[in-house]
C-alpha cells in the first residue's frame, strides 16, 4: 500500500508536471501569439502613421497650392482695383477741366449774348425814338395844314 501510494503520488506529480509544461507551453504561445500581435499592430500602425504623414503632406501642399493662388488673385484684384481708382479720377479731373470750361464758355457767350440784347434795346429805343419823332412830326404838320387834331381826324 505505501508502495501504490508512491506510485498513486507519482502519478499525481507526472500530472502534475505534464499539466505545469502544458501550461507553460501555452503561456509561451500565448506570448509568441502576444508578440506576434503587437509587431503585426506596430508595423500596421507605422504603415498607418506613414500613409497620414504622407496625406498631410499632399493636404499640406494643396492649401499652401490654395493659399498661393488666393494671394495671387487678391493681388490681382487688389491691382486692378488701384488702376480703376486711378482712371476713376483721371476721369474726375478731364469731367472738372470740361465742366470748368463748359460754365467760362457759356458764362462768356451769356455776357455776349447780353451785350447784343443791351445793343438791339438801345437800337430799338432809337428806332422808336425816330419813328415817334416822325409821326410827332407828320402829326404836327397834318394839324397845321388841316387845323384838326389827328384825333378828330380818327373819329371821323
């Protein structure tokens, strides 16, 4: 009986022992599996990291592509804008010269224009003055040769 206990007791500790190297063999492979995973997640993740350095790259690229035209049509606008501004008082200045011109010519013309008025009235005022000096004088004689007055003349 002692005997089948030893032999019961090395059974048990051969179990035992089978039992610890299969775990163990398990851990092991369970950590060459773990170590497999995390170099599989390493070279993944650098591969990603490569592929995002690479696309910020190109975005990195494209807005300084973006940000460089931007510039360059504002620059152009901003050009234009100054040449318009520069035809706008260009066109400021020849309008005052025109205008300014516009108002002596005719302020001069309307000071001609009154002079030849002023003349006509004084030439009328004379033409007058002589018509009624003749009739005053056709009167006068029609009333000296007819005693009538031109009045009396009108009645009749």
């Amino acid at each position: 009986m002692a005997e089948q206990l030893k032999s019961d007791e090395k059974l048990a500790l051969e179990r035992e022992k089978r039992m610890i190297n299969q775990v163990q063999e398990g851990l092991v492979t369970m950590n060459e599996i773990i170590k497999g995973t995390k170099e599989q997640n390493l070279i993944s993740l650098s591969h990603q990291q490569t592929l995002l350095s690479e696309q910020n790259k190109k975005l990195k690229e494209m807005v300084d592509n973006i940000q460089t035209s931007v510039f360059g049509r504002q620059q152009a606008i901003e050009t234009e804008l100054n040449d318009h501004r520069a035809k706008i008082q260009e066109i400021e200045t020849v309008v005052v010269k025109s205008v300014t011109t516009a108002n002596r010519t005719v302020e001069s013309e309307l000071g001609r224009f009154e002079k030849i008025i002023s003349a006509f009235e004084k030439y009328i005022d004379t033409q007058i003055g002589d018509v009624k000096a003749q009739y005053q004088g056709f009167i006068d004689e029609h009333k000296a040769a007819r005693g009538e007055s031109f009045k009396e003349l009108l009645r009749k």
